[in-house]
C-alpha cells in the first residue's frame, strides 16, 4: 500500500469514526502541549513520559496494520483514555496523589479489559474452521480471566523491576498504624502479636507510622485487577453461551480482520 493509499484510508477512517478520530487529535494535541511546557520546565523525566504516551497511542494502528485484528471504536477509545489517565493525569498530573482511588480505577479497568483481550484470543480460535473442536463458554470465560490475572501480575513484576533497580517508586507506600508479627512476639513463640505503632524514626526524622514499602499496594492492584477479571468473565461467559443480544460487549472484544477478497 503506497503513501496515497494510506491517505486515502486514514481519512476514511476519520470520516466513518468521528468520535474516535476526535478523541484521538485532543489528547495527542493535549499530550504535545505538556511535553512543550515540561521541556521548558527542564522535566525531563516528565518529557520522557509524553513521548512514551505517544509510543503507546501507536499501539491501535499497530494492531490493525500488522496484525490483522480490528479493535471495536469502544474498546480502542478506552485504551486511548487509559494510557493518557495513567501517564498524564497519573504520573505527570499527580493523580496518582491526588486521588487515593485513581491507581484502584486503573487497574479495575486494566484487568476488565485484558479480560476482553484473552476472550477474543480464545473466541478466534473457538469460532475459526481451521480448528474442529469448540470449547465450552465456562472455558473460555476461565481463559480470559486467568489471562487477565497474569497480565496484572507481570505488570506487578515490571513495577517491583523497575523499583529494585531504577530506584523509583511505582509500588508506592503505605503508612500504617498497627503491625501484625510473629518476630515481634516477646516471647519468641509462634504467635502473632498486633502492636499499635504511634510513631517511627527514620534518619532522625518522625513519621507517624509504620512505611509498608509496597506491599499493601501491591496486593490492592491484583484484587482490583481480579474484580474487573471477573466482572468481564461473566460478561464473556453470556457472551460466548448465547449469540443473541451481544452488542454491549461486543464493543470490547477484538476480531480479526476481514479479508477482501
């Protein structure tokens, strides 16, 4: 396909997709405007994170172009809204800070969606001539949320990765008032003692609580990331069963492409 075909395609595109065609121009215009303020600012770290924003915005056309598979306007604008909401908003915009439930929101979307992602891997190959069995709707429904549970746990790997050795801070901490220890036992028997901790030092400096250094944010992600697994998991699981009234979530699932014959 040449450069006028490409055109030619895109504008197509734009003209039968309005309102993802828009959404797509204002947050790359909005994405293009805070990189120019942070390479002003000298944020550089900040600049980085625009232009893996921008990296990822690519991720759509990539998977039409080489792949072969068509994402629903529905499911392809979430995904949009989500890299901007966790690179922009999240880490530049602090919202990550600002709002206590913002990493929570994310990751219940993330696992909804990735749960969408392994239906559609499993429904291909259940619905394809190639193959000559046909998995039960429970089957499938159990892929897709075992997929999505795994994506949520190699990303969780990723962010202890990037912690450990690049020393940043995506497992963020959490200040709590009360520990529960078998080591804190006075008596150094095998029972757990719950200890009230008011307040504690760290290079001469008081905090008010104990630091769990990643941990609580940890196991938060994952069950987040299970509920939004299991909320799609039922959805595929209808789906999948009965053929019939299945436009709602057929907004979230991706298909392959049909060839023009």
């Amino acid at each position: 396909m040449n450069r006028q075909e490409l055109i030619s395609e895109a504008k197509k595109e734009i003209r039968s997709n309005k309102l993802k065609a828009a959404v797509y121009l204002i947050l790359r215009l909005s994405i293009i405007a805070v990189m120019i303020v942070q390479i002003l600012n000298k944020n550089y770290n900040d600049v980085f994170m625009c232009i893996l924003a921008l990296i990822l915005f690519m991720i759509p056309t990539f998977i039409y172009k080489r792949l072969n598979i068509t994402l629903p306007n529905t499911l392809e604008i979430i995904i949009l809204l989500f890299i901007y909401s966790a690179a922009i908003l999240g880490e530049i915009g602090q919202y990550y800070l600002i709002y206590d439930r913002w990493d929570d929101m994310l990751h219940t979307i993330n696992g909804f969606l990735f749960g969408a992602v392994g239906l559609a891997m499993i429904d291909i190959l259940n619905r394809s001539e190639k193959f000559h069995f046909e998995m039960s709707a429970r089957f499938v429904a159990m892929v897709s949320f075992c997929f999505s549970m795994t994506i949520g746990v190699i990303w969780e790997f990723f962010e202890y990765f990037m912690d450990k050795f690049f020393f940043m801070d995506m497992q963020k901490d959490t200040i709590i008032s009360s520990i529960t220890s078998v080591t804190l036992n006075p008596e150094g028997i095998n029972v757990p003692v719950t200890i009230d901790i008011n307040s504690i030092v760290i290079n001469g400096t008081e905090w008010m609580g104990y630091i769990d250094i990643g941990l609580i944010d940890t196991v938060s992600d994952l069950f987040v990331n299970f509920i939004g697994a299991v909320i799609f998991s039922i959805f595929g699981y209808y789906y999948i069963k009965d053929r019939g009234d299945r436009k709602f979530i057929e907004r979230f699932i991706p298909k392959l492409k049909r060839s023009k014959k």
